[in-house]
C-alpha cells in the first residue's frame, strides 16, 4: 500500500471533486447482491486513494499519471465518501486529454499534484461507503449527476447532490457504469430531433457508425419503438466477418445493415426506395462519421429529413449541400449529450431510469465491453496503455476500467 499522504483536511477532496472534469469479449461481473464493501485505510482512518490525473494535453501514453492521496474519514455535512466500481474509456475522454474536445476542463492542485492537475473519466458507478447525507446510505449505487464529475480514481468524496442513486439490484457494475452516456444519446436523438411529428411507428432512421456504443443503443431502442433502421458499418477484414458484424446487429433489432462501400454505391438508392416505398423515407439521419458518409446520408433523406451530428470519426467536414437545403428542407443539426445532461439533470435521470428497466427486464443489451482490471497494485503502464488503444482499428469492446481490490 502506498504511504500516507500528508493530510490536507477533510475539504480536499470535496473541493477536487467539483474542480476536476470529466463514460461481449468481457468477464462478466458479480450482481450487485455480490458486491463487497472493500476500501484501503490508512492511520486515523483516512481512505487511500489512486487517481489518474494528467496535468497537460497531449497522448495519454504520455501525459497520464497515477496519483496516490489521503481522504478524511470526518465527512462534510451533505457529502459521502464513494468507492468506484466501474468506470468506462469513452472517446470524449481520450479527446478531453489530447486537448481537442470541445469543453475544457479546470486544472486544479486541491488533489496535492505537484502540478495542477485533472481527473479524466466522464462516465461510472459509485458505491457509497460512507454518507453524512440522509438521501444515500451506505452501499447505495451512484452515478454523476453532471459532467466534469472525474471517474478515473478509486475513491471520491462528493456532495450528496452531486450524484444520482440507482437501484441496483438487477445490475452488473458494467450495466450501470456505461448508461449515461450511449444509451442516453441515442434515446434523446431519436426521440428529440424529428422535425414536426416524432418518429412514429414504422418510421425509418438512418445511421453510420452503427456498430458504435450510441449505434448499438439506437437499433435496439428504435425496435422497441417500432422504428425500422438502415445502419452503415465498416467492413471487416474478411467477408466472413462482415456478415457476422451484420448478422449480429441484425439480432439486436437492425432491419438492414451495409458496409459504406454498399452505402456508397450507385445500387445502394435503389435498394432504399424498395425498403421504405410508401413510408415517405427516411425521417432521421444519426451522424457520428462526418465527410463523404455525412453527405450521402443527407442525399438518402426525405424531405424534410434531418440529420444529427454526434460525432466525427473520420475528421472530415459535414457538407451541406445547397440543393438539398432548399429543395428537400433538410435540417442539419448537433446533439452533444454534455449540454443536455448538464441542463436539465432531472430528463439525464429519468432517460437512465427507465433505460435501466428495460435492462433488468433484459430487453436492452449492454454494449460489448473489454474489461481493465483496477487493483491497489495496478501499474500506471497498464491504465496507459487502456486508454490510448481505444481509438485504435477494430475493438472486441469498450474499455472499462473495472475496479477490484482497491
């Protein structure tokens, strides 16, 4: 165990968790009914806590670092002491460390970092371990209520206000830790962003990206809806595993899946007014590409179609093209999950109550995750390097820090 810290009174943490910013091929987890209690504890009690924390922009290989500090077992009034149980790697995070994304965060000392410092992590679920508040006790699941929360880090000491309490019975650390994000994003696009009338049933939307976390979440929603989908993936190495990539999206609820190539061949419009003769096309566009793939989705939409930007993978411009604007009366709008959440915390806590239902009623599958273990032991090397592969090529799955003996 690393040695205490010099105390720094029981403030500390609190004023870090406001300051610091900001979420198969996998093991499964224990239910929450398994879940033990285990925390480190130094001299008069102080909880031993690790963070990663970076302190300038740059690759996380380069720029992480694992902090070790002290939090006070005298806990403000209001406030509780949280241990945490899983935390995603989620794209936005890696871009928040590189310095590209578009909110920045405060950099802060109040952790004891020679340098000022941020925690990263923008997604996760907490247990409680100790509450001064009457709203949580001990064992409670949480989850940030905002964003800039920092969920890289075994322990925090946060405003009681700060979180949202989840039942957890039903769940895996996983299930809950990776709702806030995806899951949401979809439901909110797809519900919030049709001009005119909402999406109906029988309804088309359209979306690239499709094997993403938020291209996952939005076929399986859309089908419980009623909506039908064309999704755009990327092939695969071989034609095998294409096929397999489309058979099993299929089984979450897609009506077709094509490769980009398919999507951006001549034959690929005729197929489309077969699927959606007599539906008025399609209504909703979900962009998470950006570029040529942007483009001819607009070109695919009906009048009156929108499309919605959550992303830009391949770093390309969305174009808007004029003919399309006046003729078709498209709209081209962006969705970012952080202002939404931010804005209006009570809608973030009903659209991940009521995705969490449809989870323990097993009609919703948590996306395929690759799990990081984090134990008190864990070398910095090894979060390093979890972090840095998430934007690399093919993945069996989001990486997600799974916290152990900590």
């Amino acid at each position: 165990m690393a040695g205490l810290q010099p105390l720094r009174g029981h403030y500390l943490a609190r004023d870090l968790a406001r300051s610091s910013v900001r979420y198969t091929a996998r093991t499964k987890l224990s239910p929450a009914s398994q879940t033990q209690v285990r925390y480190k504890s130094g001299l008069y009690g102080y909880t031993q806590a690790k963070s990663l924390v970076f302190s300038e922009y740059g690759e996380p290989k380069d720029v992480l670092k694992l902090h070790s500090h002290s939090i006070s077992p005298i806990l403000p009034n209001g406030e509780v002491l949280l241990r945490t149980l899983a935390a995603p790697i989620n794209p936005a995070d890696v871009n928040t460390i590189q310095g590209t994304y578009g909110a920045k965060p405060s950099f802060s000392s109040t952790l004891g970092t020679p340098e000022p410092s941020v925690i990263p992590g923008n997604e996760g679920v907490f247990e409680v371990v100790s509450s001064s508040s009457s709203a949580l006790a001990r064992g409670d699941w949480v989850i940030p209520k905002k964003t800039q929360f920092g969920t890289w880090r075994t322990h925090a000491l946060a405003p009681a206000d700060a979180v949202i309490r989840i039942e957890k019975e039903g769940l895996t650390p996983a299930q809950a830790g990776t709702v806030a994000v995806n899951p949401c994003s979809a439901y909110r696009m797809l519900r919030d962003y049709v001009t005119g009338e909402p999406l109906r049933e029988g309804d088309w939307f359209l979306q690239n990206g499709a094997n993403s976390g938020v291209g996952r979440a939005a076929i399986q929603l859309g089908a419980l809806w009623g909506y039908r989908s064309i999704n755009v993936v990327r092939a695969r190495d071989t034609p095998e595993a294409t096929d397999k990539l489309k058979e099993e999206l299929k089984g979450l609820g897609a009506t077709h899946v094509v490769t980009e190539d398919e999507f951006q061949s001549r034959e690929f419009r005729d197929m489309l007014g077969e699927w959606t003769r007599g539906s008025g096309g399609v209504r909703l566009g979900l962009n998470c590409v950006g570029g040529k793939s942007a483009s001819t989705m607009a070109k695919n939409l009906g009048v009156g179609g929108t499309v919605v930007t959550y992303g830009g993978m391949a770093r390309q411009p969305v174009a808007l093209p004029t003919g399309l604007l006046i003729f078709q009366d498209l709209r081209f709008v962006g969705f970012w999950l952080s202002r939404w959440a931010d804005r209006d915390p009570r809608s973030k806590e009903q659209t991940v109550a009521e995705i969490l239902g449809l989870i323990r009623e097993g009609r919703f599958r948590d996306v395929p995750t690759v799990e990081v273990p984090w134990e008190w032991e864990t070398e910095v090397q090894t979060l390093r390097e979890a972090v840095q592969g998430t934007l690399q090529g093919f993945r069996a799955g989001k990486g997600i820090f799974t916290f152990k003996d900590t």
